[in-house]
C-alpha cells in the first residue's frame, strides 16, 4: 500500500472513530496527557486497554494521584511509584497527591513516602497534596526540602507536622491549604508565610493552637481560617485558653475573608481597603454576651466591624448577628456602604438584630435568608420596636426548612412587603415538609399590604 493508501486508511479510521462518538483518541498526546492527569492514577493505568494508541499514554502522564486509597492499595502502589519516580528521573513533575492510611508506626513506610516526596521536590513538582489519615496523625514530617521548592504552585496538607523552619524560599507558590497541620510554634509559620512572596490563597483549618497568629503577606487576595472544635491547646508548656488567642490579619491586597470560629477572641485586620467579600461566622469567645464595661473587647469589635464596613458582598451568621445586636446596645454600627448583597445564614432563629443590622446598609439591594439545615422549633423571636424603610432593597429571598413556625415566617415575609419601597421580587423556598401548607401560605400573602407596586411574590 502505498503513502497515499495509507493517509486514506487513517482518514478513514479517524472518520470512523468519530463517527462512532470516540472524538478523544484524536487529540495530541500532550492534551490526552493533561486531561488524564485531572483523574486517580488507577483509573489512569486503566486506560491502557482501551486500544493501541492507549497502552503506554498513561506512562507519560506527569502526575499520580494516590489520595483515598485504603492500605492494601497502599501496598500494590509501592513498586509502582518507585518505578514511575525513576522512569520520570528526566523530567519533571506536574501533580503529586498521596495519602497514608497505615497506623503510623511502621518506619519504613514513613520513610519511603518521605523519600517519595523529597524525589518529586527534585523532580520541580508543581501541585503537592499529601494526607496523613493513620491513627497517629500528626506525627508525619514533612522533609524540609519542601520549604524551598522554587515550582511549587499548590501545596495542601492535612494532619501533618512541618520541620522546623530555618528559612523559605517559595516564589511561585499561589495557594496553600494546611489542615490539622502543626508547627513548632508561631513563629514558624509566620516565616513560612512571609518567604510565600507570590501567595494568593490561604486556607488554614483545624489549626494547632498558637496564642497570636498572624497573616501577614503582601500577595494574598483570599485568606479562609476555620477553627479547631477544642477548647483548649498547648504550646510548649502552656496551657491556652481561648481569651488568649488572637488572629492578626496585615494583607494590604486581601479581596475575600472566611473567619468560622467561635474560640478565637480577638480578630484584628489591618489594611482591609481592598476587602471585597466576607464570610463571618464569628463570636470573639462571647458565651455570654458582651459586657458593656468591657472597654478592650468594645474597641476590638468596633475596630473589626470597620475593618469589614467597605465589602459589597457579605456572608454573615445569625450567631455573629446576635454578637452584633448586643455590642449595638454600647456603640453604633458603621455604615456598610458598599454593601449590595447579603446572606444570612441561620444556626438559630433570633430575629430581633437583623432590622437594625439592615439599616445599617443603606444601598442593599440583594439578600438571602436561611439554612440548609432541619430545625425544628416552635417560634421565630421577632422585632420588638418598629423598623425603618429599606429604601434599596430589591431582592429577598427565604429558605424555610423548618416546622411549626407558619405564622412567624409569616411575620417576616411581611416585614419586607412593608417596609421594602422599591422591592422587585420575594421569593419564599419552601422545603418538602412544608409544601401541606403553601395553600395558607399563599392566602396570607394576599393579606399582607405591600409598600412597591410593582413587587412579585413566588412560593417555590
């Protein structure tokens, strides 16, 4: 057969293979390569006895993804890794993501996946995500090597221990996730930060406590801190209680802000012109209210509230609400401006302090109400004295997954009617256990007076 013949047959193969719906074994290796290095790597392997063109791409794929496996996979990878690590000697690595399910106290283990990861440092590895899920977690060290990686992009790790930091150097590292993750002390972690020149993200969860943390990073644009459930921590021999903790924010670019902690007492944000959007489920260690004597803890709210008073979007808990209702009865609120959109999100339902809140964004335009949560309970405690205008708000919006509260939701449905002047649309989501009573739900509606003409109300 001659070249011409040849083209033809390929022609028609590929002619073929589209026809039949298999559009993948067309593309250039290179793309097929980066769309299998978004799978785990024993789907990857897999692939291998699709066809021919298959067999070997799976070897060239730059990455493995070992996460999730339980330890008798563990096992079978072993002398895989070993050989892709070698097979790969040449050239680098894009993604490495591995998890250890054994019982942490096999040496040899811990040492392998050390040596595993000191290998992809080597070989300029640029998204390394590495899980410590045995029964002894935290006790994995991470190698040191990994402090001055200079092709780290992405870097997350869960309950696991970093080697004492001497100094870092990680230029191109933009997004960092550390879970469960400790450090010898404060300080370390502020010297890792700060040698993070390029960092974007930030997102530190089930932190090990220290008395002061503090982010400070010229680059970062989005910072989320979701607390540890305990009480207390220990650093060195100390014992912390929660008055003591204090989170320091000093990131001059910051665009977005996730705090969900109810130990921590102190949050200060420095430089927060550029904050754009927050999700605040905060309580500054409040168990029982706000004493209007406290002077130190007045100024530190009043200071973070104004620190937040630019954003145009915020995510807020009826818990920080309440925090919020009682520090209003010392001082008044900032104004929040720039505020157009707002979501409340409910873990109780204490009404009282949204009114007041909301006259306090005078260019709302937007809000969501509601959880995503069951509750059940038999009363929603609404406003005690009458309530301003909402002169800006255009869309509401209210998740109702909750019995036993018709009337109350009711009320609150009519709270917006009547005070909202240019409101455009409500709508009222209900859940599947309420849908028996939308027939008295819509007749109540047709009660209620509305202050805009030109207002919808949907029940979905």
């Amino acid at each position: 057969m001659g070249e011409a013949g040849r083209k033809r047959g390929r022609a028609k193969g590929s002619r073929k293979r589209k026809r039949d719906g298999d559009w993948i074994s067309d593309l250039p290796e290179s793309l097929l390569c980066k769309v299998l290095l978004n799978l785990p790597t024993k789907d990857v392997v897999r692939t291998s006895v699709l066809s021919k063109r298959w067999k070997n791409i799976w070897k060239c794929v730059p990455g493995l993804d070992l996460s999730g496996e339980d330890i008798k996979m563990y096992y079978i990878y072993v002398r895989f890794v070993n050989r892709f690590l070698k097979f790969n000697r040449k050239y680098h690595i894009e993604s490495f993501k591995l998890s250890y399910p054994g019982d942490g106290n096999c040496e040899p283990e811990l040492d392998l996946m050390k040596r595993w990861i000191t290998t992809v440092i080597q070989l300029k590895v640029k998204n390394l995500e590495f899980f410590d899920y045995s029964w002894a977690n935290g006790t994995f060290d991470i190698p040191p090597s990994i402090y001055t990686c200079n092709s780290l992009v992405y870097l997350k790790l869960s309950t696991v221990t970093m080697s004492t930091v001497k100094s870092v150097s990680l230029p191109s590292l933009r997004v960092l996730k550390l879970s469960a993750v400790k450090f010898a002390d404060h300080l370390d972690f502020e010297t890792l930060i700060s040698g993070c020149t390029a960092l974007e993200t930030l997102v530190i969860s089930y932190f090990d406590r220290v008395e002061v943390l503090r982010v400070c990073s010229q680059s970062l644009l989005s910072f989320t801190h979701v607390a540890h459930k305990r009480y207390f921590t220990h650093v060195g021999h100390k014992r912390l209680a929660e008055e003591d903790l204090s989170i320091v924010i000093d990131a001059p670019r910051l665009e977005y802000l996730k705090l969900s902690d109810h130990q921590t007492a102190s949050f200060i944000i420095k430089n927060s012109g550029s904050l754009v959007a927050v999700d605040i489920n905060i309580v500054f260690n409040l168990s029982f209210g706000l004493d209007p004597r406290d002077l130190p803890k007045r100024s530190m709210i009043r200071n973070f509230l104004v620190g937040i008073s630019c954003v145009k979007n915020m995510i807020i808990s009826s818990i920080t609400l309440e925090v919020i209702y009682d520090y209003l009865r010392c001082e008044p609120l900032p104004l929040f401006r720039n505020l157009s959109f707002l979501r409340v999100k409910f873990y109780n339902y204490s009404l009282k302090m949204l009114p007041t809140f909301l006259e306090s964004c005078p260019n709302l335009i937007s809000l969501v109400m509601g959880s995503t949560k069951k509750h059940n309970m038999k009363e929603i405690s609404l406003f005690s004295r009458p309530q301003g205008f909402l002169p800006s708000l255009e869309y509401v919006e209210i998740k109702v997954p909750l019995k036993g509260v018709v009337v109350e939701i009711m009320k609150l449905v009519g709270y917006f009617l009547e005070k909202s002047t240019i409101l455009k649309k409500l709508t009222l989501c209900l859940d599947d256990s309420r849908k028996t009573g939308e027939t008295f739900i819509r007749k109540e509606l047709l009660t209620i007076p509305r202050i805009s003409t030109s207002c919808q109300v949907l029940v979905l």
